[in-house]
C-alpha cells in the first residue's frame, strides 16, 4: 500500500514553509487529509488554509496526540521533517550549549518521540509510514557546524534503526538527505552554505518529487541530488582521502573570511 494516496492521513512537522510546505501541498494534491504542523502558528495556518488542511501548531516533539485526533483517531504517514541548523562547534568559539540542546530535540528526539507516540498503533494496524527529512549532513557531514551534523547523523542513524527493526511488521520508513535546498534556512546558513550548498541548490518542490519517487519504488534512502551516492561511497571506501577533501573546503571556507 502507497499510503499517498486519496483519504491517507498525514501529518508534516515543520510544514510552514520549506520543504514541509511543498511535502504537504503535495500529499493534499494526491487526496491527503493533511495536519501542518509548525512552530510557527500563523505560517501553519496560512498553509492548512491554502491545502485545504488542518493546522496543529506547536513543537514538533508533542504534536502526534492532537494530530491523530484533527485526523478522526488514525495516522498513515508521519513526516518529521521540522529542523533546525545552529553554526559552531570550532575550539575558541563559546560553547553554544543551548544551541546543541535544542539541535538533539529537534532534529533527532522529536523523531524518536513521535515514532514512539506512533508504533504502538502502527503495529497493531501492520501498517504506517514514517518519513524523516534528514540531510546530506546526516551522510556526510556539514562544513562549520558540529550540531547540525552530529544530529543529522543521529536522525539517519534512529530512521535506519526504525526500518530494520519494524519493516517485517508493516513500517515502511524513508530518510531524505538532500544538499542545498532553497528555503529559509538556506538563507540563513550563511558563507559556508554559499560555499557548499546554494551552487547545486534545488527548489523544495524538487524534494517532494524525490519524496513520491522514493514512495513508488519502496526506497528507503531518497537522495534529491543524486551525486550524493557518490559521496557517501567515498566516505565508507576511504575515510582519510574523503576527510582530506572535505579538509580542504573547510581551508577554502576560512579564506573566504
Ligand atoms: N534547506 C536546506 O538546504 C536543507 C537541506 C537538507 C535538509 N534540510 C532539512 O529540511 C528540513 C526542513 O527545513 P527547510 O529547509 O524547509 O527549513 P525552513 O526553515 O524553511 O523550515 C523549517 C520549518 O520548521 C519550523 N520549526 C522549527 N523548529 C520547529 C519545532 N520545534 N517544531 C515545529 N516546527 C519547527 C520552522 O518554523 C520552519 O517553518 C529540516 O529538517 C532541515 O534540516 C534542509
């Protein structure tokens, strides 16, 4: 069962703009019953009002209660897709201890709390797609942050864990790592995502695309930039050739001022 199509229930996190816009516009396109979830209440609002959606406003950790209720008691599909970048991570920089803290709840323990608020009722349905919107970070890694790699790698590393352990019991799980993608938090990732993301950037709708694609051929890893298979290759087959690269365009990066 595809789980996108007419009357599925689906709740994107994080969907008052970027990304979880386009992925909930589009679940509405297939005849999804939609929850746009977003810190951000009027964002989550105008987006809902536009897909003809059900707005659930708030954090991203606590929404699967009052979304499976906005959605007449059951969910298909749960997109966790809310996200947030901090810089830092370098010797001589302040230790940004909240930026770390808020990097682990957002970016990987609203994940694990979600899947648990969602499994018991998956499991007893055998049937329930988790999708994490993770990033090519999450893969590789991110040149001049430590939290948003570290925990990108912890939410590949939990989505991994989910679908090894429930797809023999009906979980399909999807983790999408894409690089640079046009959205605000682009914008805000400043020289170094000028550097290694904005030049092969894609548009949010680009991601959604990848998203179905990956859904039609049962996939769990989507790449939206298709060269980051490469890369990843590279980095298992090679660490200290890859890690010299990656070296030298975190020299180029500091050059840049
Ligand atoms: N833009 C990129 O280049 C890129 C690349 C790879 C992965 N990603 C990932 O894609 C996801 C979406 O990011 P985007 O680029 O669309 O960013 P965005 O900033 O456009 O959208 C993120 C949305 O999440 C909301 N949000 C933040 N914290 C939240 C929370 N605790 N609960 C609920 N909502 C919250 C924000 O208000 C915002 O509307 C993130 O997980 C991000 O890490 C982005």
């Amino acid at each position: 069962m595809v789980q996108a199509e007419q009357g599925a229930k689906v709740v994107v996190t994080g969907a008052g703009g970027g990304i979880g816009a386009a992925v909930a516009r589009r679940f509405a396109d297939r005849g999804a019953q939609v929850v746009v979830n977003d810190l951000d209440a009027g964002r989550a609002k105008s987006v809902a009002d536009e897909i003809g959606g059900v707005a659930v406003p708030g954090d991203a950790s606590s929404v699967v209660e009052e979304a499976r209720e906005a959605l007449g008691g059951t969910i298909d599909v749960y997109c966790a897709n809310a996200g947030v970048g901090r810089d830092g991570g370098r010797p001589g920089e302040p230790l940004d201890e909240q930026g770390w803290a808020l990097s682990w709840d957002v970016n990987v323990m609203a994940h694990v709390r979600a899947a648990h608020a969602l499994l018991p009722d998956w499991l007893e349905r055998g049937s329930g797609r988790f999708v994490s919107t993770v990033s090519a970070a999450g893969l590789l890694t991110m040149i001049g942050t430590a939290p948003y790699s570290v925990t990108k790698h912890g939410a590949y590393a939990f989505a991994e864990w989910l679908s090894l352990t429930y797809r023999h019991r009906g979980v399909k799980v999807h983790a999408i790592c894409p690089q640079g993608v046009r959205t605000d938090m682009l914008d805000a990732s400043g020289s170094a995502g000028d550097l290694v993301l904005r030049p092969t950037a894609i548009e949010p709708d680009d991601v959604a695309d990848a998203l179905f694609r990956g859904i039609e051929e049962d996939r769990f890893l989507i790449l939206p930039h298709p060269e980051v298979a490469e890369y990843y290759r590279a980095r298992a087959a090679e660490p200290d050739r890859w890690l010299s690269g990656m070296n030298r365009i975190q020299q180029q990066w500091e050059a840049t001022g």
